[in-house]
C-alpha cells in the first residue's frame, strides 16, 4: 500500500549538469527505448537519490500501513475474515520488506532507513496518521486505501528501475485479493443491518478527507518533476492518479447506496474528469509533518518493535558477518 | 495515552522511545538470495532477497517471505557475497561475447550453478551445473555449454556447496498451499449481494 | 463409536489451535525482525485454518457453524489448555511457548494419521507438511537464542522454567482416554506426554538450556474442563468484539 504525495524537494545531490553528457546520454536513451535499469548501471546521482527516497517512502508506508488495519486483527468478525485480515497486514510487511531490498540495490541498508523511519526523518503515506476508530474504519482502509495504493503502484511499475518494478510486480499479485477482500467487507456493511450500514457511512465520511489527500498535492502547488518523469522515476500526476480513482471507485461506492461527504463531486461529462471541493493542503502539510491524531503512535510502535526485538537480533548476529549491497 | 488498538495497550509503547540508542553501523544481518521453482518443469528464478543471520534461518524466512502464495517445489537460498556477478549488457547483447574471463589453472574441480539474466527488468535463471575449477572457469565453460545463441544479459555464478537447497522430503510443507484460498482474489465474490442489494432498492417503498 | 469422545477430542484440538493462533496473531506487524514477523504470522494463520478445519467436523457432526461455536461460546465452554491462553509476554515466551505446544501437535498430529475416525485421520494427514515448518521453525530458533548470548540464554531459561507447568497441561487427560484407546481413535495423552518429554529433552540438550525437573513440576490443569486462569475471558471478548455488535449479521 502506499501514497503519492511525495514532497519530491531539492536535495544535496550532484547536479544533473554536472554528470558526464555522454554517460547520461547513454542513460537517458536506454529509459527511452523502455528498458530497465539495473543496479550495476551507471545512473546519474538524482536519480539514485530520488529512488531510494521514493522506495524508501513507499517501504515505509507498508510497514507503517500494517497498524491502523492491524487495530482490528484480534477483532476480525469470524473466520474468514480473521484469516484474511491477518495475511492482508502480513502482506503489508512482506511489502516493505521487498520494498527496503529493491531501495537496498541502491546502497542504502534497510538499517539506515528503519532508523530514518523511526526518527522521523522519512516520510510515508499521511492516509496511515488516521486512527481506525471502528471495523467499518478498518473495511474503508482494506478496499479504498489499498485501491489508491494500487492506482500508484501501476503506474510505477512501468518506471524504469529494474529491482523497484520487481517489487511491484510481485507486490500487485498479492494486492489482488486485498482489494477484492475490501470490497467485499464493505458490501457487507453496505448491504447488511441498519447499524453496519451506518457504521460503514460514518466510517467513510471520516477518511473522505485524508483519501482525497492520498495521491498528493495538486499539480498546480507540487513540485516541478519533470526530469523525473523523464526518467520514469514519477510515472503519472497526483492529480492523474486521483481522477483515475475517483472515476473507479465512486461510482462502486455510490452503487452501494453510501455518501460521500463531498456536495461538489461530480464528473464533468465534458471534459471527463472529477470535481471536487477542493482538499485542505494546509492540513495535508501539518500532517505529514508531524501533527496529526496518529503520527506519535505509528513512530513509538515502530520503535517499540525494534527496541523490543533487540535482544533477538543481538543474539543472532554474527560478528564476521559482512552486510553488502543485494544483487537484484 | 490509550490506543485504538488492545494489543498496544498491554505494552507501554512509549517507554521504548526513551529508550532508543543509536545503532551501531551496520547492526544488521547479511543478506541471502532466494531461488524458487513454482512448479516441476518450470525454471528455477531468483526472486529477491531475506536478511538472516545464517544459511538455515534465511531459509526459514525465505519460504514465508517468497511462497506462501502460489506453488512452489524447491526452494534455494544463497549469501549475496557467495555470488559472483559477471558485467551487464544491454537488451540484445550476449555478454558472453562481449567479456571473456582469464581462467587460471590451478584449484580443485567442483560443481558451480549458473543463472542467466534475459532480459532487463526480468529475473535471472536456473541454467544448470557444471564442473569448474574457479569462477572465470565456470563462466568460461557456461559460455560454452550454456550459452545456445540467445543473447544473455548477465551471468551469476556460485559454487553448489555455498547453496541451501531444499529436498524432495521438505516439499510436504508446501502441500497446504492451494488450499489457502483466504489469500486469493477468487474467494471474495459478492456480485450476488450488490445486485440483491440494487433489486431491493429499486422496489423500496418510495414516499 | 464413542461420539462424545470424537467430539470432546476435536473440540480441545480444536480449542487450543485457535486459541494460540489468536495469540500469536497479536504480533502481526510488531515483530522482531520483518522476515521473521511475516513466518509468525503465516503459522498463526495456520493454526486458525487448522482449527477451521476440527471445528467443520464438528458441524458435520451435529455441533453449530465454525463462526458460531468459536465466536459465541464464554470461557467456561472453552478445551484448550492454559499454555494456549496466556498473554504473548516477549518473544522469548511466545517463542517458548511456539516450541514446546507445537512439538507436541507434531507428535499429536502423527499419531493421529492412523486414527480409526477418517475424518480426523485425514486432516492430521493433509497439514502434516504445515507443522513440520512449524516444528523446523521452533527448534532452529531455540537452538539459535539458547546458544546466542547471555542475555537470550537467561530469557529463554526464564520462560521455559514458567512455561513447562503449563505446556504440561497440554496432556490432561479426558475421562475418555480408555475408549479412545481402546476404539483406536487416538492413543492417547499420556503417551504422547512421553513421546513430547523425549523430543523436547532432545532439542534443549543441544542448547545451553535446562529442561526443569519433571519430578518437582506440577501441571496447570483444569483447561480441559473448562476451568481457566483470568486471561481467557478478556481474550474471548476482544476476539468477538465485533461479531458480539451483530451475531446475527453478516461480516
């Protein structure tokens, strides 16, 4: 699962005019013939700059993703779906983990990026600094969170690093019964007592909000990203991948009978796209910086589970055992 | 502060943070590259990687981590640094014709198992063993035993007795796996209920 | 054959599996290492699937549908042994625990392919493979933490010292034992309590680990009958939290 809405700032980092022409030359025909990169290619330093911080991000947000749906794990409403939510949230850290590898190609270890994690240094997903106060919370998350995360991850599998399309790829096969599993919940909540179908209404007029903040600030306040989508590094416009998710999904939530708190969404027969209110971007920013409801959990869980298990890897480490880049 | 979720109230997840110490560098296991064949007859593919801290544990965490979805029949595990890795050429390009290695002749003869890589963007592929006395002689020898004309992108390398490679007898724990049907998309239909649902709407007492 | 003894034995199987798997769940996404987090969790599922599969037996058998008997049931109506019920504590008790029941359901499990109840017989044969990785699982982590450092030496000891009275507990015997026996359903808890003794001493005695003295230890017991400590109620009513707002609905 993950988030546009990545802030793609200027970093520290060779210029891209100060790369060798000819090496970049290469580098940019072979992204425009559609080929991959590998990790033992030549790339330019923005570009290995930006990945590890996009893969990185997207790591993140599966990891941190697993706890607003894992508040419900010991709670899940009979067998089926106790079993699938616990695979859902065991899949959301199985992707991190593909996740950190593929970011790991590019020389940074996972260690460094769990603690920039933790210290708050990177970022991920602001949809997960939202508390899933019910199971209905937890049913809006499994089939609308997921179906944002799965717009973006299409599109970015057809980005030009070979590891991170990988990871996608293999990621997306495991998606497809998360999302299928969502909908599936909230049809049942939708469809079922008049309590469920309140609590399912309740539960999506709280996360309207932040799921329109999902993909990112609009394209009119982002930053410019033109040489990334050059590089296929950004593979589509947050507001792209919004309306491609509004045009999917609000007609599945409306054909449930459910409103969205929203009197301006509509399509615009003409030209095709959504409108909308437009979402509030200062929140947005405070959010993700650190003040939202949930930001201080998510972070001390995650330090508790390393903290916790210190004494185990400890236990294991070998000290001759020597960490190097993985392969692919 | 109390949290949303029971579990995270029995612990005091707080206390942690204070708690934090600096890592030291590299605080962390090694990595290990994972093989997997899904069915008998299909190529054995690399598909990613475990961090472990040895060779039996990376195997563990590889089977959880690559096939608890799928089939799989054999499963091998390798540490990154026993691999070796020849250079990489572009779409089209053999790179056996492009590098040839310089073999000395002295060590021992064993057995190595070669893995080609295609096609950028794709995973590398079981090819098969050979006898070698050294790792520029097992590539040189996959150029020729290995090497059928379609042109091959990357080679890796490594020595049989550096891989874990699971058994005919350990196939057993993968016995269950089609029957996790919770994980697949084809087990969540409700088309029935939406379209029962839109019926009963339709002819819904209207005021 | 003796019904009640096919169903009290299905229902404590049953029990415990999804007791524990219920347990081991609560470390979803909270794990010590993520490979390792992601393994955890898959044998949790497992064991909850196991459990599925007794309790459809038992609805063969006249018993409610699966949802209903383990969501809707209190306490007092529970087989599983304590072990199963106690909170997760750290890892080195989880896994402890993970260790010594599932060493035990592998034992179970392979005497019970010879059950002359096909139904059962089946089951126990169709997830052998899913306990032997258990069982791998367990013993290359005991082997590995009761030989790392002083400090998992000493945890790993503390927990197998509090957790042994209750892992005792597993093998409490029903008043059936003697038909179970003697219809060649099962063969029963006590030899199987020896069998488990053997292969447990076996595993410790290739750690720095000390296996506590069977002669002054004294088994938790009573879960069998339904008599269980504080911790199983309170985790009953978090399992069926949700269900508990509607039983009637559908989730």
């Amino acid at each position: 699962m993950y988030g546009g809405g990545n802030t793609f700032e200027k970093l520290k980092t060779k210029s891209v005019k100060d790369e060798d022409p000819e090496k970049l030359a290469e580098f940019e025909a072979r992204i425009a013939r559609g080929e991959k990169i590998e990790p033992s290619d030549w790339m330019p330093d923005l570009y290995k700059r930006q990945l590890i911080r996009m893969i990185e991000q997207h790591a993140h947000s599966e990891i941190i993703g697993a706890l607003p749906e894992g508040t419900w794990v010991t709670r899940a409403p009979g067998f089926k779906r106790k079993l699938a939510l616990m695979a859902k949230v065991q899949d959301e850290v199985g992707h991190g983990q593909l996740l950190y590898s593929a970011a790991e190609t590019l020389g940074k270890s996972r260690e460094d990026m769990i603690d920039d994690l933790i210290s708050g240094k990177s970022k991920y997903s602001n949809i997960f600094n939202y508390p899933a106060f019910t199971w209905a919370d937890s049913c809006f998350i499994s089939w609308l969170v997921d179906a944002g995360a799965i717009v973006n991850q299409l599109a970015n599998s057809k980005g030009s690093y070979g590891p991170y399309c990988r990871a996608l790829d293999r990621i997306c096969i495991e998606e497809s019964f998360h999302l299928k599993y969502g909908h599936h919940c909230v049809i049942h909540m939708a469809t079922g007592t008049p309590k469920q179908r309140q609590m399912m209404q309740e539960a999506i007029d709280r996360w309207w909000p932040p799921m329109m903040h999902f993909f990112g600030p609009s394209d009119k306040i982002s930053a410019h990203t033109e040489i990334l989508m050059k590089w296929k590094v950004k593979m589509a416009s947050n507001d792209e991948c919004r309306n491609q998710f509004l045009d999917m999904y609000v007609p599945k939530i409306w054909e449930l009978g459910l409103t969205i708190p929203d009197p301006n969404l509509k399509k615009n027969e003409e030209t095709r796209k959504w409108e909308y209110t437009e979402p509030d971007w200062d929140e947005f920013k405070r959010v993700i910086n650190g003040d939202g409801p949930c930001n201080k959990e998510r972070l001390a869980v995650r330090a508790m589970a390393e903290e916790r298990g210190r004494w185990v890897r400890k236990a294991l480490l070998n000290p001759k055992s020597k960490y190097v880049t993985p392969l692919a | 502060m109390k949290s949303l979720d029971p579990r995270l109230n029995r612990v005091d997840i707080y206390k942690y943070q204070q708690e934090l110490k600096p890592k030291a560098s590299m605080d962390q296991f090694e990595t290990y590259e994972v093989f997997v064949r899904a069915k008998d007859g299909k190529a054995m593919q690399h598909e990613g990687i475990v961090h472990g801290p040895n060779k039996e544990m990376a195997f563990l965490f590889a089977k959880e981590q690559f096939s608890r979805r799928g089939a799989c029949v054999d499963l091998w595990v390798a540490l990154t640094s026993d691999l070796m890795v020849s250079p990489i050429s572009d779409n089209e390009e053999n790179i056996y014709d492009l590098v040839q290695l310089e073999v000395d002749d002295g060590g021992t003869t064993e057995a190595y198992e070669v893995f080609h890589l295609y096609k950028r963007g794709k995973h590398h592929q079981y090819q098969g063993s050979l006898q070698a006395k050294g790792f520029h002689d097992a590539y040189q020898n996959a150029s020729e035993v290995f090497n059928d004309g379609k042109p091959v992108l990357n080679v890796w390398v490594i020595k049989k007795a550096d891989l874990l490679c699971s058994t005919d007898e350990d196939r057993v724990i993968w016995s269950t796996l089609s029957e996790k049907t919770f994980r697949d998309a084809i087990a969540y239909k409700a088309l029935d209920k939406i379209k029962k649902f839109k019926e009963e709407q339709g002819t819904g007492n209207k005021l | 054959m003796n019904e009640l003894a096919i169903k009290e034995l299905l229902f404590k199987m049953a029990d415990d599996q999804l007791i524990l798997g219920h347990r081991n769940s609560e470390w979803n996404g909270l794990g010590p290492i993520l490979e390792e987090d992601i393994a955890f969790c898959s044998m949790a599922q497992d064991k909850i699937g196991q459990s599925l599969a007794f309790y459809s037996i038992l609805h063969e058998m006249g018993e409610s549908d699966p949802d209903k008997v383990a969501f809707t049931r209190n306490a007092g109506q529970f087989h599983n042994c304590h072990l199963v019920e106690l909170p997760i504590g750290e890892y080195d008790f989880s896994l402890i625990r993970h260790f010594l029941f599932d060493t035990a359901e592998y034992l179970r499990f392979q005497s019970l392919t010879n059950s002359s109840f096909t139904p059962i017989a089946e089951v126990a044969a169709k997830i052998k493979g899913e306990i032997q990785y258990h069982v791998l699982h367990a013993n290359t982590w005991i082997k590995q933490l009761g030989t790392g450092t002083d400090e998992s030496i000493q945890r790993m000891q503390k927990s197998l010292n509090m957790a042994f009275p209750y892992a005792l507990g597993i093998f409490e015997e029903s008043q059936y034992e003697g038909d179970l026996l003697s219809e060649n359903i099962f063969e029963g808890e006590h030899i199987l309590r020896e069998r488990w003794i053997e292969e447990v001493d076996r595993v410790v005695g290739q750690t720095e680990l000390i296996l506590p003295d069977l002669a002054a230890e004294e088994a938790h017991l009573g879960g069998r009958i339904g008599e269980h400590t504080k911790h199983l109620q309170p985790l009953l009513d978090e399992m069926s939290e949700v269900i508990n707002i509607d039983p009637n609905a559908e989730w």
